[in-house]
C-alpha cells in the first residue's frame, strides 16, 4: 500500500513525490502534506488541510527561520525538492499505521556488478543489533556468505522442499554470523518457486528479510521485488543501464539508488539516494572481509536508518 501525499508546490515537488512512491491525493485525507513554504499559494493550499496531518515541508534559509521560531520541528524542513532531501524526512513523518511495517527488502539492479551484494552485507551488519534478521542470497554465487564470514547450505538441499518451506527447514540450511541468519549458498541459484517460497519462510523466521536478489532482467528478480514492500534498484548512470530502466516496470515501492555516483540521479531519472565511489573503503572492507567504512559506510550507515524506520 503505498501512502498517500497532499501536494502543495511545484512540478519539481510532484517529481519528488513520485520517486518516492507517494500517491497524489487530491481529494480525501492525505496520510502526509508536502508543502514547499517559498510558494505562497502552496502555503495557503496546505494550510486549508488538517493540522493533525503530518508535514514535511521545503523551506528557503528565511522560511526555515521563521519555523524554527515557531517552534516548528527542523527535523522535517528539507532545502531542496530532491527527492533524496525530502525522502527521509517522509519515512520518519508517516504515521506508523500507514507504513505497512517493511518485512521484506530486496536489492536488486539494473545489471550485475552494480553493488548489491556489497550493499545487502552492509545492510545486515547495520540492522543486525536493532531487529532479527535473515539475509537470503539469492544469487546462487555464496558472496553474500563470504561478506558476512560464513558459508549457508547450498540452494540444491531444498530444492525438493518447494512447496513445503517452511521457516525450520530454513533454520537447518541457514548460517548464522554477526547476528545474521544467512540463507543461500553456492554454487547453483535456486529457481524462482524456491526464491519465493523461501523469501515467505524467511519472514517467520526473523523480523525483517534483506534478499540480495538478481538483476531486473531475471524474472527472478522481479518476482522477488514483486513480493517485497520494499525494493532498491542499484543502477549505474550508463546507456545500458538507463535502456534497462527504461524497459522494465519498476514496482511502486522501489527505491533507485545511484551507485558509485556523487549525485542522487541516473540519467533523467531522480534517484532516492547515491551511494559514492569508494575504492579505499571496499579495499578495506575485501582485506579484511568485513563492514565498509569511510564515505561509503556512512552512506550505508543512512540507509540502514531509512530502512530501520520504514521496519518499524
Ligand atoms: N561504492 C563502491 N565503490 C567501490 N567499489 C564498489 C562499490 N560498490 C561495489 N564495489 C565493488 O564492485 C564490485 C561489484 O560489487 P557487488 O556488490 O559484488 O555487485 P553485485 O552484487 O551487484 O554484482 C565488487 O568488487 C565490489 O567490491
Ligand atoms: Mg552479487
């Protein structure tokens, strides 16, 4: 279910809301209000809606003076109408009753290298001491393993169990390191019925699922984001990628996440965050087969939070 967003501003706050996986509300109560407060008849159009309805609001340096006089929580003032400023401020200001509580995260891409794995083991270290979690390679490659320092079952072992998964056949196959109960081993991927049903076992096994999921182009991988309530799509800012993009229904709750990028874009496309270009942080991590720190890990470190929030 996606929440829906009363929105008082311009086609550049309407964008926003759209990469953000809001639906415009014009009629009816809104769930929260946009409002960009540098627009005076944006200000008057929000200020004819309930004042018990959530708020973010885009503020310029004068109007954030005034709120902030007002006694106006700064904590939900964004500077701009980029959807990667006004994203987190929404996930915190959304009532909990309409954020259906994200049980299920699946990373996908636009295509293969794009940073995924790294980002699922990075994930599960940050959220592993906040809730129960059960990290499911899907991949078929075991690298989601060897990040998390630990070598889950092979998929072959329930390959036969389809149809009758259930969370203590996971508990047998799944390998627990740094608090992560890891799902998914080398050397064959499972089919798309096994992905599936284990990504649903694996949701009465733990809190929330982080699923490091094939690429779009896989049917596999969009079965899985078709499942989950929340999705992030890594994409790279090149041709290929953007023709991918182009070519696939992302599902509504996606998240794009530029990767190896300083800017929250890829191509035309707004994304939700960027995650940086770190060579000395990977190359760190890979020695030593742990989480990244440095810019990238303080990037991670944001998203995490984002999707602590959201599972909450
Ligand atoms: N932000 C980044 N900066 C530098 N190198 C990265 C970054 N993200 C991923 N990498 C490296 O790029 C390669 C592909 O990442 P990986 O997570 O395996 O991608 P995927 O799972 O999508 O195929 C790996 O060698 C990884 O260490
Ligand atoms: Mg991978």
């Amino acid at each position: 279910m996606s929440a829906r967003a009363a929105i008082c501003g311009g086609d550049d706050l309407r964008a926003a809301a759209a990469v953000l996986g809001l639906e415009p509300c014009d009629a009816g109560r809104p769930d929260v209000v946009l409002v960009d407060l540098r627009d005076a008849s944006a200000c008057a159009a929000a200020a004819a809606l309930d004042s018990a309805i959530p708020r973010v609001a885009v503020a310029g340096e004068s109007e954030r003076a005034l709120a902030a006089a007002l006694g106006y929580d700064a904590s939900s003032i964004a500077s701009t109408c980029e959807a990667a400023a006004l994203g987190p401020l929404v996930v915190a200001a959304l009532p909990r009753t309409v954020r259906s509580a994200t049980r299920v995260v699946v990373v996908t891409g636009a295509r293969g290298g794009v940073g995924r794995t790294l980002l699922v083991a990075n994930l599960a270290r940050r959220l592993a001491s906040r809730l129960s979690l059960a990290a499911v390679d899907a991949t078929g490659t075991g690298a989601l393993g060897w990040w998390l320092q630990c070598a889950p079952r092979t998929w072959a072992e329930l390959e036969g169990l389809t149809n009758e998964l259930t969370a203590e056949h996971l508990a047998v196959v799944a390998a627990e390191s740094v608090g992560v109960r890891v799902i998914g081993g080398a050397p064959v991927a499972p089919t798309r019925a096994l992905a599936e049903s284990t990504v649903r076992a694996a949701g009465s096994l733990a809190e929330l699922v982080l699923v490091d999921a094939p690429v779009l182009a896989d049917e596999r991988g969009l079965a899985l984001a078709s499942r989950a309530e929340r999705v992030l799509v890594l994409s790279y800012d090149d041709p290929l990628s953007l023709a991918t993009l182009d070519a696939v229904d992302l599902p509504n709750a996606a998240w794009l996440v530029a990767s190896q990028s300083r800017t929250a874009r890829v191509g035309e496309r707004a994304a939700f965050r960027a995650l940086p270009r770190d060579e000395t942080a990977v190359g760190a991590a890979l020695s030593g087969r742990r989480g990244a720190g440095g810019a990238l890990g303080r990037a991670y470190d944001e998203l995490a939070e984002l999707i602590a929030l959201d599972a909450s």
